[in-house]
C-alpha cells in the first residue's frame, strides 16, 4: 500500500484483525510508592479498517487539550489532518501524484489561509518502505529544505 508507512499499516492491520475501536492510556502518579493521581492522558479511535481517525490528549482534570481528526482515500493514504489545540484549528491536506507518491502538504490555519505550503516528496519500494524522502518549498524547486534517506537491515545484518 503505497502512501501508508509501514508502520501505520501494520498497526491498522492489527487493530482490524483484533477488532479493536478504541485505545485509551491512563497516567499513573506514584510518590513514595503511593497512587497520588490517576488519568486518562489519550484516547484514540479506529475505524474498521483500523485506521485512526481521531486522538484526543488529556490533562490531569480530564479537559481535552488536543485532538486530531484524520481523513483517508479507499486505498488507506492519508488525506487530510485537523488539529485543534485550545481555539487554535490546523489543517493540512495530502496530495499525491499518479505514482501513489506523497506530493504535497499544505497546512491551513483557522481561518482557511495557507500558512505554509511545502512540497513532499516520498519514494517507496514495492513493499511499501520509505526510500526517500524530499521537503522542498513550494513550489518544488530545486531547494531542498531536508532530505531522509531510509536504509533497510534484515536481523542478521549489522547496521
């Protein structure tokens, strides 16, 4: 599944096969060996492909102070992220190229302006692993603003 790192899609594939809709983490506070507080500190929700579709962060009163909404294409490609921190909305929408390559990211601030605009450019292999990755400004020109390169090792090889 080009588009989806590898490790989001083995995670959406465990989270379908166990039928699993919802992780929730809960914090722990010790002192001295005392529970002095407990709390959720996340909850994320799965579709039933097992995708994650939203992730709330809690504080210690239980108040959400962030969360993230995803959207997805048939194939599972990301398409879209909304992030919301106090009043503070984020966008970013995903486009890709015939190839199935990650191509651009642009990310909206709450009142629908393109803060900033960057060109991704990610090259998988056949199986789906991240070979490359470009940011470039955007327009995509020749600039590149980082590059990650991935290298691959079996167990028995030394990295």
């Amino acid at each position: 599944m080009y588009g989806v790192r590898k490790p989001e899609k083995k995670n959406a594939e465990r989270m379908r096969r166990l039928k699993i809709t919802a992780v929730k983490v809960w914090l722990y506070h010790y002192e001295n060996g005392k529970l002095i507080e407990s709390y959720i500190r996340s909850l994320d929700k799965y579709d039933r492909q097992g995708r994650v579709i939203s992730s709330e962060q809690y504080n210690n009163k239980g108040k959400v102070t962030s969360k993230s909404i995803y959207g997805y294409l048939n194939d599972g490609r990301i398409t879209e992220v909304k992030y919301l921190h106090g009043k503070k909305l984020w966008q970013m929408s995903y486009r890709y190229t015939k190839d199935k390559q990650i191509s651009v990211i642009r990310f909206f601030t709450q009142k629908g302006r393109i803060k900033k605009l960057r060109r991704y450019v990610t090259r998988f292999d056949e199986k789906g692993n991240v070979l490359e990755s470009i940011t470039t400004d955007q327009k995509g020109r020749k600039y590149i603003l980082e590059k990650f390169v991935h290298e691959y090792s079996k167990e028995t090889e030394a990295i």
